[in-house]
C-alpha cells in the first residue's frame, strides 16, 4: 500500500462505501483524465465505463471546457446571488429555457441533485399552500425509485440500501407499484405495451388525489434500481393524470438528462411537459457542482407577491449560481451543438448494443440486455429461464467489477447488473476495448472461457 492509500485510509472516510472493503480493495489514487480514460500514480489506465457516478460528457480534462474556466476564474469567482447575478448565469438560464419542453420559463439554481430534489418538493408543497389547498402535503412516487439522498429525496426514494435505516425521519410518500418491464407481470415487452402497469398509479391517485402535491418519476430509465428501464407511453399517462387531478409531474432528469437516453431529455421521447424538471450531473460535463430546478409561469408566480404577503420561496446555497459552473455548463451545452453529439450518439449507441448482443444473446448468465440511449445495462441471472437473480448478499457484481479493474475497466455495479454509461467522446476503438472487457471480467468470474 502506497503512502498515498495509507493517508487517504486514516483521514477519508468515502462515500457509498463499506469502509471495510478497503482493506481489501484499496482505494485507487487517479492522478490525472484524458478523454475516456483515467490513469493512476503508477500510469496504469482504466476506461470510465461509468462517466464517474454518470456525470461525464465530453471525456476528462476537455480542452474547450478546461479553456471555459481558464477565461471566467479569471473574471469572476463567485458572487452572492442574491439581489446580484452574472452573465453565465443568465445566458445558461436562458439557454436552458430554450432546449427544455415549451413552457418551464423559470430557473432556480442549486448545487447537487438531491438539493434539485428538496427543490422541487418544496416549491410543489408551497405552491399547494399558497393556493389555498393546505391538505395536499404528500407526493407519489415508484417503488425502486432513487431521488438522492437528503432526507427529503429519501423520503420519495425507495431503495433500502439507502433509506431503511432513516425510515423514521422520512416524509409520508404514497408509494406506487412501478415498472418491471424485464419481470413483467403482465406479460408484455416494453417494446410493444401500452403500460398496462400504470395501474396501479391510476388507483393511488384516484385514492389519494386530495393530499397529492404530485408525482415524482424518474423517466424512462430507474438508474439507481438497475437501469430499469420502461417505455414513454407510461410518462404519458403520468401527464395524463396529473393534468385529470391538477397534480404536479416532477421530473427527475439528474441522470438521464443531457442525451443520455438518445434525446437531449428523456421526457421528450413521451413528447410531454413536466411541471417541474430536475436538472443536474451532466449539466456541467462532469466539471462542477451545479443544478437547476426548472418549472412553469403558473408555479413562479404563485410565489411573486409584495413582500409582506410572505410568499417568497426562502431556500438558498452558498455556492447557488456559481459563475464557474455556469460557464462550465454553458460551453458544454455549446459543444452539444457544434459537435452535432446527439446525432452522433445514436451512432455509437447502436454500436455498442451491436457489440453487446453478439457476446450476449447466448450467453448462459446475461438475463437480459436493455439500452436506451448511451444507457446500456446487462443483467446478470442465476437462471435465465426464471429469471432468478443471485443473491445479494454473494455480491457478484462487485466482485466482477473487482475483476474489471485488474483489466482496466470502471464498471460499478448495481447488485447484479452491470451497466455502460461511457463519456461521448468514447471510440470506436473504446467501445470494443469497454464491452470485450466487460464480458472478459463476467466470463472469468464464471469461469467461461
């Protein structure tokens, strides 16, 4: 163990972790980013298959991105942002309004995605009481869903990893049966289905409608959940009836939003509008902290009012609009249109599933294979005709990443599945190197050859 390892083991104390597996797998010290790749103290290089926890973009130090932060550090910081703003701020306001659905006009700015989340619940929960419907205190959310991991995003989250042991600080969250479209009871493929589980939100809502502030989805794809991923007509009905009940449609796009799904926001393949977008992680191409609370004229103007009237929305951070990460976040979205990068995408996104299919289809432990977008998950089984999982607590997936990285390869795991969320500068070339691994790592594990 380095010096290095031995220091960052007495102080740090890291997150998402069981701090005891390190004495085992210990930490790797990065020393520096290029493109896809990082490369440790000892030279040795690792393909980020994860984009770093899914907020890569454009590949590590990005010379256009590193050239944004260059040119505004040396203007300005940071500034309060109340009653003060600045030029980056307001052009990627402006921007953002732009590209996001018709009619979410107003920008409230963050710094994480879980305080995007406490965002939106508050604003939702205040709007409701400032517009005289002091009964609607709850949201509906999906069960495996993952919002962050303050305690109001735990309250509307719904994985046990996470939340069982704070259950008793969390908020009163009708909770919905969500999509399983991989074990779906049904019977339907997500291909060809009108969502015939949305059921069961269609009867908590009809139940519960008069205590809803709204509804709170992850679109399209469950990240945290596995990668679970279920078809647009569901984000309809979602729309559908929160419109029927005058309930919000909080969208919670920190992962899967800025291309990740084949569109620039995944609500677009539903071609719907939610009340409320949350907007983080990628915004800033994996940079800065920053995030954005987007909604509509009708919600913003629930809380403009004269002063004495107490209807401001009193939430605020140290760092809300910061001007680097502004800057950081306006060339990056910049890139998306001279680079064409949604187009060129869907190009490597076909190439990847082409890839992951040939070694997949007959694999013996490969349940499923599911993609949308730059988003693509294997899920490992115990018995593909069941679709039996392995135990958690055998921990396959972890110890397969363990093998990934001896081979070069990020590939942390969701319990059992695996899953790819490259940087979009990967290759051709990368693409090959991220999936032969991949399946390199699963195949040694199981002892395939």
């Amino acid at each position: 163990m380095s010096k290095l390892q031995e220091k960052d083991l007495q102080y740090i104390w890291h997150p998402c972790s069981q701090m005891k597996d390190y004495e085992e797998l210990k930490p790797l010290i990065i020393e520096k980013g290029r493109g896809p790749y990082l490369y440790d103290v000892n030279g040795k290089s690792y393909l980020d298959a994860v984009s770093s926890w899914w907020v890569n973009l454009f590949g590590h130090s990005n010379p256009r991105i590193n050239q944004s932060i260059k040119e505004q550090i040396e203007k300005l910081e940071h500034v309060i942002f109340a009653n003060f703003s600045h030029e980056p701020a307001i052009r990627l306001a402006e921007k953002i309004v732009s590209i996001t659905p018709e009619g979410l006009n107003k920008v409230f700015f963050a710094d994480n995605g879980s305080s995007a989340i406490e965002v939106a619940l508050k604003l939702s929960f205040q709007y409701h009481q400032q517009a005289g419907m002091s009964q609607k205190k709850r949201f509906a959310a999906l069960t495996d869903a993952y919002h962050g991991e303050t305690l109001g995003a735990l309250s509307v989250g719904h994985i046990d990893l996470y939340s069982q042991v704070f259950k008793p600080l969390l908020l009163d969250t009708v909770r919905v049966e969500g999509p399983d479209c991989y074990r779906c009871p049904f019977g339907e493929s997500r291909e060809h289905c009108d969502a015939p589980c949305f059921t069961h939100m269609e009867q908590s809502i009809a139940e519960h409608h008069s205590t809803l502030c709204g509804i709170i989805i992850e679109p399209l794809i469950q990240c945290a959940a596995g990668m679970k991923m279920y078809p647009p007509v569901y984000l309809k009905k979602a729309r559908e009836i929160c419109d029927r009940y005058q309930l919000h449609l909080i969208a919670d796009e920190i992962a899967v939003g800025f291309g990740r799904t084949g569109e620039m926001f995944a609500c677009e393949h539903a071609q719907i509008r939610p009340d409320i977008m949350c907007l983080s992680k990628g915004l800033t191409a994996g940079y800065m902290p920053l995030a954005l609370t987007v909604v509509t004229d009708q919600i913003y103007d629930a809380f403009y009012a004269d002063y004495i009237e107490q209807k401001a929305f009193m939430h605020s951070h140290s760092y809300t609009g910061n001007p680097i990460a502004c800057a950081v976040a306006c060339e990056s979205l910049k890139i998306f249109e001279d680079d064409q990068v949604i187009e060129s995408n869907r190009e490597k996104a076909s190439y990847i599933a082409q890839k992951v299919i040939e070694q997949g289809n007959d694999h013996p432990y490969v349940g499923e294979y599911r993609q949308l977008g730059m988003v693509g998950a294997i899920e490992l089984v115990e018995d593909k005709s069941s679709k039996g999982g392995f135990d958690w607590k055998k921990r396959i997936g972890y110890r397969i990443y363990k093998i990934g990285l001896e081979k070069g390869i990020i590939l942390r795991p969701l319990g059992n599945i695996l899953y790819f969320m490259p940087p979009y500068v990967v290759t051709k070339e990368d693409i090959d190197f991220m999936v032969d691994t991949a399946f390199s790592a699963i195949n040694e594990f199981f002892g395939l050859k």
